[in-house]
C-alpha cells in the first residue's frame, strides 16, 4: 500500500529530553512537510523539504530539527529548546510535478511530563 | 497574522439537510484554495480544491465556492450525514511549497 507512515502513533518524554519521530513515505514525492496541531488550533507548519538534502524552516520552527537524507525519509526532532512540545505532529508529502495538493500521515501524539 | 481564517469554530446540523463552512483569506497571492476532513487522532484527507480561475468545483456531495472579490470560500455539503462530523480545514496556497491552514471547523451532524 502506498502511503505515508509515522511512528511512532503514541510517544511519552520526559521534560528536557530530545525525542525523534519518525516519517516515511513510499509515495514517491518530491516534497515533504511537518506540520503541528495543538488542540482546537489550525495547523502550523514546522519545516519543509522540497528535495533531498534540503529544507527550510517553516512559521515555528524554533525548538526543532529536521533531516532529508533520503528521498523517502523526513525525520523531526522535538529538542529541549522546544518550549511547548506537547501537541499532535503530522508529516505531509506532496508530488511537485501534481499540484499543490498535500497528503498526510495519520500523526503522531507526543506528550512531554 | 492569520492569513486563512475560518470565523466559525463549530457547526450543527440535521443529517439529509445541508452543511455550508465558510473560509476567508487576506493574502491576494493564494491562488489555490484546498478543503480537508479530519478524524480526532487522525491525519487530515482531502476533499476538494479550487483553483482560483474558477468559482465553483463539485464533487459529489461537496461544492467548493470561490468569490476572489471578496476573498471568501465555502465548502456546501448536501446532504449531510452522520459519517460528516469531523473538523474541516480550509487551505490556501499562493503557488509556493507549502499550504496556509485555517482554525478549523467542527461539524457535527445529528441524525
């Protein structure tokens, strides 16, 4: 099945400790996104990668890190520095050459204690 | 500086009767205008889009309107059903990487 999975769905973290989650997608596109959602907010972009090897910070990105070494992997780091990391992260893919239609995993619930 | 506002937190409705959720933008450059339906713990999915050389899309029992004057779009669904209750996003893109989200909508629908 092609698609775009997060992993874990359901992550606890101590305060002060950096926590990875995990994006892939088999999708084949060229674009990749972090977006965060905080109870009964919109979403809010974190970063963005249009290619490999490449990224740029998105409207909140203070506190977080990202990586694109490869083509289907788009991995965020929640640091320490990251004020209030409790919130629902969702990774997005999109095809460039298809439009400007972005497609999501099914989140992930990072709670920090 | 919230560029795509949705006014309305929540909305209800009669099931068989019809769901309007409005969107207004303020950035003249969106020119791509996108609606998603999300689950609570789930990802969003997409509906229906629009570009901006139209004013009107449909898909089944979702229409999409887009008035460019006023900066407005709204999403009809008819008939509503109980399956329909979830949280609506407008989204807007200016031809860039990445899209602009609303608030969101809650639409709950009685049956």
């Amino acid at each position: 099945d092609g698609g775009i999975t997060q992993s874990p769905k359901y992550l606890f973290r101590k305060e002060g400790q950096n926590v990875t989650l995990s994006c892939e997608q088999n999708l084949n596109h060229d674009a990749m996104y972090w977006y965060r959602q905080d109870p009964g907010q919109g979403l809010r972009l974190i970063y963005y990668s249009q290619i490999v090897n490449d990224f740029q910070k998105g409207d909140i990105a203070e506190g977080y890190s990202v990586s694109r070494e490869k083509k289907e992997s788009f991995p965020l780091t929640v640091t320490s520095a990251q004020k209030n990391p409790t919130a629902f992260y969702l990774c997005a893919s999109r095809a460039v050459s298809s439009g400007n239609t972005i497609y999501f995993g099914e989140g992930s619930w990072l709670t920090v204690v | 500086d919230q560029q795509v506002k949705q006014n309305s937190p929540s909305l209800s409705v009669q099931e068989g009767r019809i769901s309007i959720l409005n969107c207004d933008y303020t950035n003249s450059m969106f020119d791509y205008f996108l609606w998603y339906k999300k689950y609570p713990a789930e990802g969003p999915t997409f509906l229906i889009s629009i570009s901006s050389i139209k004013d009107k899309n449909e898909d089944g029992r979702f229409t999409v309107f887009l008035n460019k004057s006023a900066k407005h779009l709204s999403l009809h669904i008819v008939p509503s059903q109980p399956g329909d209750s979830a949280v609506y996003f407008c989204a807007a893109s200016d031809g860039g990487n990445k899209l602009t989200f609303g608030g969101g909508t809650r639409v709950l629908v009685k049956p």
